[in-house]
C-alpha cells in the first residue's frame, strides 16, 4: 500500500453536536415548507445518513421527498442515469460523477433541492491522487434560476468520522442553498473555494 499523506487543502469540518445538529435539521425543514419545496439525496459514501437524519424529524414527508442509495456504480447508472463512460472516465468519486449524480436525483424526483455525496471513507480504497477522505458533493436548486455545483472536502478521520462530516455538511448545505434567493440577474452565484 503507497504511504498516503495529507493535501494541503485537507480540512476538518467541525462535526456538530446534537443540539446543533438538530437546529441545522429544523433550519432545513423550516426554509423548504417556506418555499413550499421538497428535497432529495443520492448518497454513495454515506450510504443513506442524510435522508436517515432527515426522516428522523417528524412532519418530514412534508419536506423530504426521497433519497437513493447508490453505492454501486451500476446503481448510479441504473438509479440516477449517470453514464458508465463518466464514471469510467473520471471515477466514480469525481466531480463529474457527483454533479451527474445530484442531476440525476433532481430529474428522478420530485424535489426542487437536491444533494449528492460520493467519496472513499476508508480505510481502504484510496489512492495517491485520490487518499482517503477524499469526499465529492454536489448540489442542485431548480426553479427560474437553477444552482448546479459541486464541492470537494478532505476529511480526516475513521470511517465513521468521515460519514457522519460528509452527512452534515451536506446538511448544512442543503440548508443554506434553501435559504439563499436566486439572483436577481439570473445568473449564478459566483463559484469560490473549492465550488464549481
């Protein structure tokens, strides 16, 4: 096995505790019945965390509309409509394959907000380009001025730190993106960071 070591770019989102958690949950909730919205999610990595802590709220079949699992790269096809020849292309965990992925989720459903989660939570399957933590999201808003972007993080951690960081800052996303008005010109937000 390479000897791995950190990107310069690696970071630690915070994971949130209960309360702050639960707060982010309700903020979600709050902004998608305000527009009268539903929200989807195709999880790789994750594996099914985000619409588990969405659906953990009551009322939330008022809001959440409906998650697909799609660990698989044929499930991604199947599921989501990704084309094997993105994946084979640039991996299953890649920008390309994450904006096709939350694509998918929004023309699949019903939903107007959608989020997308592919990446290696180890502790195997990563490589030099690409180590473990290496975590690809991408997120989509329809309506009159439509948000498509994708975001790369570095977690650290164990497995099940890198899950539960990817799960909530999907979430925190997801929320902020519900709450954000289209701009006025149509146009889209300008990308920062590591957002495309």
């Amino acid at each position: 096995m390479p000897n791995l070591t950190q990107p310069d770019d690696w970071r630690r989102p915070a994971l949130l505790q209960p309360d702050d958690l639960g707060a982010t949950l309700h903020t979600l909730a709050a902004r998608l019945r305000a527009r009268g919205w539903k929200m989807a999610c195709a999880e790789s990595c994750t594996g099914g965390l985000i619409a588990a802590l969405c659906t953990s709220l009551a009322g939330s079949s008022e809001w959440f509309e409906r998650g697909f699992v799609t660990y698989s790269n044929e499930a991604k096809t199947e599921l989501l409509g990704v084309p094997q020849a993105l994946i084979r292309q640039h991996g299953a965990v890649s920008r390309e394959v994450a904006l096709a992925m939350v694509d998918g989720a929004l023309r699949h459903s019903r939903a107007q907000l959608a989020a997308a989660v592919t990446g290696i939570a180890g502790p195997g399957g990563g490589s030099a380009t690409k180590p473990v933590g290496t975590v690809w999201f991408g997120f989509a808003r329809a309506g009159t001025a439509p948000t498509l972007e994708a975001e790369v993080l570095h977690l650290p951690g164990d497995r099940a730190q890198v899950r539960a960081a990817a799960a909530q800052h999907a979430l925190m996303r997801l929320a902020a993106l519900a709450g954000e008005p289209p701009p006025a010109d149509g146009s889209r937000p300008a990308a920062e960071g590591g957002q495309v």
